[in-house]
C-alpha cells in the first residue's frame, strides 16, 4: 500500500537540506523514517514540519534540520555504536539506527520510554537498546561509544559520557544556562584528550541529573 505521508517526507528532507544539511545518508534517513509515528495524535498533522512540537511530559520532539545536523556533525558511520542521551519521542533514536550499526539510549522519563519502545517496535528496529534512567551517568555496560548525542542541555560536559568515549570518538551536547545554548562538539583523540567547538546556538530542554541540572 503507498505511503500517503512518503510525499511530505521526502519534502522534509529537501527543507532539511536547506538548512545546510548536505550529507546524503542523512538526508535519506529523513526520508524515510515516518516522523508521524513519533508524534501524538494531538500534532499529527504537524509531523512533517520543520519544527519542534510538544509530546508530553513537558518534553518535545526537536526541530528536524537540528536532528539531523546532530547526526552529520557526529558523522555516524554504518558500524558505529552510538549512545543518545534523551529518547523522548524515539524519532531521532530511528533516524540513528538506520544509519549505524547499534544504539542505546537512555530515557528518564518511563512513560516516554514505554512510547518510543512500542514506537521502534511497530517498526521492526532490531538494533536499538532502550534504559530508563538517568543517562548523565551514561550506560556503561555497553560503554565504550563511538558516538555520544546529547538531546538536552547541561550546564558542562558529564565527565561520566567523555569516560565513555571511545578514542577517536565524538559528543554533541547542547552547553549553556536553561534558557540559551551553544551545540558543543566533543572530541576524545587516541591519545585521550578532549578538544572542544562550537558548532551553532541552539535552544534545549533541561538535561536534568546527577551531572546535570537538579531535578
Ligand atoms: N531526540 C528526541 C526525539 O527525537 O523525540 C527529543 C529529546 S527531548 C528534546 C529531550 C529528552 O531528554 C526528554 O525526553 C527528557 O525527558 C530527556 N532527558 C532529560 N534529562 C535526562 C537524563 N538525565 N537522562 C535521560 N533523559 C533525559
């Protein structure tokens, strides 16, 4: 049966585009990964807008083009191993998945937990691990990551997640006080250091945690 919604997918990924988006696995991803699965009822008809939208909890689905800037600055690769930190609607979790070899992502919230299971179960995601919890700890038990993403903002960088990096790996986290932040990529080298840069100002919810805001 066709996709009624396949039309304003691939128009999904042509706005993305036009955010600077240019990597074209990427840009697939988002053309095929059915956002409106991810979404509540209450949003459907907004899915394929370029915009963030509420799914409850006081928590959102990002903007689209952010999402998948996320994964072409992290330059996901077919066989990394890739942490999320922030769940949420499980939407970014999917485009992760189609691009890399395995994801663990971490939820604080259980009801969204509960949503984005069923969400990436519906749609036969097989490589996908899924912990409620606090993931400003990360998740060490499939620790070390070659990709770590962030969705929420922290006032620094949890020393936990770079203690999970695997050398040669890459961090995305928005860095910055609870109103205005700047997407900062991390950087472990072999050699173990880390380097920081900036990459664009951006507006997160709070990551909320031991080594991120309190509760
Ligand atoms: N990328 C998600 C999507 O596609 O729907 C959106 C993520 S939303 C902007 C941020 C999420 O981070 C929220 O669901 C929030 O509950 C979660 N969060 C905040 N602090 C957290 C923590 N310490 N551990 C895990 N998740 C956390």
């Amino acid at each position: 049966m066709p996709d009624p919604f396949a039309r304003r997918r691939r128009r999904l990924a042509e706005t993305v585009r036009g955010q600077g988006v240019s990597d074209p696995r990427v840009l697939q991803a988002v053309a095929d990964v059915p956002r409106h699965r991810f979404v509540p009822g209450a949003v459907l008809r907004r899915a394929y807008e370029d915009a963030a939208l509420p799914i409850g909890f006081g928590q959102t689905i990002s903007q689209p083009s952010i999402q998948a800037l996320y994964l072409q600055v992290l330059e996901i690769g077919a066989g990394d191993r890739v942490l999320e930190v922030g769940t949420g609607s499980g939407y970014q979790t999917a485009l992760l998945a189609a691009l890399s070899a395995n994801v663990y992502s971490v939820e604080r919230i259980p009801q969204l937990a509960v949503r984005a299971r069923q969400a990436l179960d519906e749609l036969g995601h097989r490589n996908v691990a899924l912990l409620t919890g606090d993931g400003t700890v990360g998740w060490s038990r499939y620790a070390p990551y070659d990709a770590i993403l962030v969705a929420a903002a922290a006032p620094d960088v949890p020393h936990a997640l770079v203690d999970q990096l695997a050398p040669g790996g890459r961090l995305l986290i928005p860095l910055g006080d609870q109103h205005t932040q700047t997407l900062t990529l991390v950087r472990r080298t072999a050699e173990g250091v880390t380097e920081r840069e900036p990459v664009i100002a951006c507006v997160f919810v709070p990551l909320i945690g031991r080594f991120g805001w309190p509760e």
